[in-house]
C-alpha cells in the first residue's frame, strides 16, 4: 500500500497540490505564533516590563489562536477534497480485495508524504513571518528593542511541535473521510463513488445544531462585556463567527438547498436554458453545492467580522473620547485580517478547483446526449454566480450577528458602524475568486473526447 500511495501521489499531483499549500500555511502559522511565544520567553523580564502594551505573548495568544484554528479548519476541508479526488480509485482497489485497513492505510500514506513535504518550507516561511511580525510590533512599542526569535534549539522545538500537531489532525480528518469508502461493501464502494447522498445524516446534523448552539453563546459572551474590555469581546466575536461557520459547513447541505429553492426561481426566468440546468444541478447536488459555498462562507463571513469590528471600534473611540481603540489595535486587527482573508482564499481555490475537476464525467455525459461547450460553460457560469451569491449571503449573516454583538459591547447599540465601501470589496473580491476559478477549472474539465472520459479512459 505504500508504494501505491506513493505512486498516487506521482500520478495525480494536482490531488495533493492544494492540501499541501493548507499544509504549508498551517506549519507557517504555528511556527510563526510559536516563536514569538519563544522570543517573549527567551527575553529577561526587565526587557519584557519596559515594552508598553499588553506584552509579546498576550498579542502572539489573541492573535493566534484563530489563526490556528482557522488553518486546522482549512487543511481539514483540502484534506476531503483531496481524498474525494480519488474516491473512484479508492473504490476500484475496494473491488480487487483491498481490505477496509489497507485503504486507510494508503489514505495515511499519502497525508503523512505531503505533510513531510510541506514541513521544511512552512518552517522557514513560519520563522521568517515571526521575525517581520517582531519587528513591526516593535516599532509600534509593543514590544523591547532586544526581544529576537532565539537562534537555539527552540525554533526547531517549535517546528516539531507545529508538525505533530498538523499531522494528528491530518491524520485524525483521514480516518473520518476514509471510513465511508473503506467500511461498505466493495461492490457498493464503486458505485457511491459516483453519487451522493440526499440527506444530512443524523450525527453531522446534531453536531451542527450543537455548533450553533455554541455560537450563540459566544456571541451573549460577546454582547455583555464592558466597553473597557473592547479587546476580549473582540476575540469572542470572531471566535463566535469562526464556530457559526463550522455550523453552517455542517447543515450546509440543508442551508443550501434553501437557499437555492429561492434562488432558482428567479435565475430560471433570467436564462431559461443554462438557469434551469443549473438550478437543477444545485438543487439534486446539495452536498457538493454546500462544499462550494463553505470557503465562500468562510472569506466573507471572517472578512465581514473583522473589518465592521474594527469599523465599529474606530467609530466609537470618535464620537466618544474613550481608549476603545488605538493605532497599535487597528494594526493588529488589520494582520489579522489580511492572514484570515489569505486562508480563506486558498481555501475557497482549492474548494472550488476540486469541486469543479471532478465534474469531468458529469459533462462528459452532458456531451454525449447533445450538450454543447458553450451551453455547458453558460451552465457554469450559472452556478458560479449562485454559489458566489449563496456563500456572501450566508457569511455576511455570520459576520452581521458577530458585528452586532462586538457593537452591542463597544457602543451598547446593536446597530454596527458597516464600512459599506470595504464590504463591497470583499463581495467583489469573494466573486473574483469564484467565478473565474469556477469558468477555468470547467473550461479544462469540458475538453477531451467525451466517450473516453466516461468509459475511464482519460480523467
């Protein structure tokens, strides 16, 4: 099983090319908060006492732990995709007596290679990014001219422990994603890896009503902290938004199946021919709908949140001669945002890319019984439009409760200060990854000789 795994890897590379760029950002991003967390322990406690602020490891803690969260949340979604992209091979092998442990062998194989892949680059590009974070806190003062990363053991402690901790939960999302295909049937294995599912199962809907549940209460946390405490109620609103976007990953399929009843109507009368296929589409692939719409949901959603938080900040410390904000605060909040935007991006690429790629056959079939190029790529366009529309929708109802509840603190009004022009912009830039992405990876996926496609000659 090694050796097939391995050559899996060789064979289809653009499988694994977008769960070891998640992979990558994730073992920057812990060993980037990692070594500050080392700089700020390895400097003498008189140095750390003249910095003005909250100190190096307060920030690297509030700053991080999103972060991190957010990365795991990304290299568990790429990680599916990945898996998916393969799930007919992995169906075949089912069929030809490959046992249920050897496949999740295979699966663990081919995590554990690509992790190790991405470890070294991420290391240097972690170490790299925590010098540059230090010196920009720094020359804000936040931080004692004399604090360094420490050139000892300890940043690679740190890389090691970043490591372990991508790959338990690597491996962890692995053995979730490959009980499915390697726990039924062989013979039944082939065939569901060609169709999907109508319903939520049971547990995911729980957890995701669970997830919510968990949301909200973040969001009371949120709501009832003192303006003094502007910060905290910050962290908890964001942290509310990130546990309301796992809800909705987890209903997806339900959300979305909403959203695209009442959708539909609409594009059906717009584009009688490309709106009624692609309606038809979403509506009986809820599922895969739901996978493209999450990353959409993800970008805007975390986008949203932070900048109508620092917006709502901003306006206060205005209208009102409070220390609700400062530079330094619009600063961290600002990295922030461009680290949270960048894994939401790369996530909504990799989402989009695979989703779109493993269609080939789908519009194999479509060609054979008359559908042309154009007709097929009018189609997409369709879906684009509606899974752009579904995934700024539902983020910007995440981002709109968690901003509500940051005002409610800040202001004591649960009316927020929306930056109309920055929103725009993250819509713009949210159908600016998914629209293009969409048309170029199914402009690649509709080439071919359909015939082969569909009898697995070419794929």
């Amino acid at each position: 099983m090694t050796l097939i795994a391995l050559a899996q890897l060789r064979r289809r590379p653009t499988a694994f090319t977008g769960l070891a760029v998640a992979l990558f950002l994730a073992i920057a991003t812990m060993t980037l908060f990692g070594s500050l967390f080392a700089a700020d322990v390895s400097t003498p406690a008189s140095a750390r006492e003249a910095a003005a602020g909250p100190g190096l490891m307060v920030i690297a803690g509030a700053f991080g732990e999103i972060a991190v969260l957010v990365a795991f949340f990304v290299v568990v979604n790429a990680l599916g995709f990945a898996l998916r992209q393969q799930h007919r091979e992995l169906a075949l092998l089912r069929t030809i007596a490959a046992t249920p442990r050897q496949t999740r062998r295979l699966v663990r194989v081919q995590v554990c290679t690509t992790t190790l892949l991405a470890a070294a680059p991420g290391w240097i590009a972690g170490v790299a990014l925590a010098r540059r974070f230090l010196a920009e806190v720094q020359r804000l003062g936040m931080a004692a001219p004399g604090v360094r990363v420490p050139v000892t053991p300890v940043p690679m402690l740190v890389a090691l422990v970043a490591l372990a901790a991508v790959l338990a939960v690597g491996l962890a999302a692995t053995a979730v994603a490959a009980r499915r295909i390697s726990r039924i049937a062989p013979t039944a294995a082939l065939t569901a890896s060609s169709t999907e599912h109508g319903r939520t199962g049971a547990p995911r809907l729980l957890a995701g009503i669970g997830a919510m549940a968990g949301g909200v209460l973040l969001l009371r946390l949120a709501a009832t902290r003192p303006a003094e405490q502007a910060d905290k109620a910050g962290q908890a609103a964001l942290l509310a938004s990130l546990v309301l976007l796992v809800a909705v990953a987890l209903t997806g399929p339900f959300a979305v199946r909403l959203l695209a009843a009442a959708l539909g109507a609409p594009v059906r009368t717009l584009a009688p021919g490309a709106g009624w296929l692609a309606d038809a589409n979403l509506r009986g692939y809820a599922r895969r709908l739901s996978s493209a719409v999450v990353p959409v949901a993800l970008l805007v959603g975390l986008s949203g949140t932070m900048l109508t938080m620092t917006s709502t900040a901003e306006h206060a410390a205005n209208s009102a001669a409070t220390s609700v904000t400062s530079a330094t605060d619009v600063w961290l909040r600002q990295a922030e945002l461009v680290l949270l935007a960048c894994f939401a991006a790369v996530s909504t690429l990799n989402t989009l890319i695979a989703v779109t790629a493993e269609r080939r056959r789908e519009f194999a079939l479509l060609r054979l019984v008359g559908a042309t190029r154009p007709q097929l790529m009018r189609m997409l366009t369709v879906e684009a439009v509606l899974t752009t529309a579904e995934g700024v929708l539902l983020g910007a109802a995440v981002a709109g409760a968690a901003s509500t509840a940051f005002s409610t603190a800040v202001t004591g009004s649960p009316v927020p200060h929306v930056p109309v022009g920055a929103c725009v912009f993250i819509v713009a830039g949210a159908a600016l990854l998914t629209v293009p992405g969409i048309l170029a990876t199914g402009l690649r996926a509709v080439h071919g000789r359909a015939a082969e496609v569909v009898g697995g000659g070419r794929d």
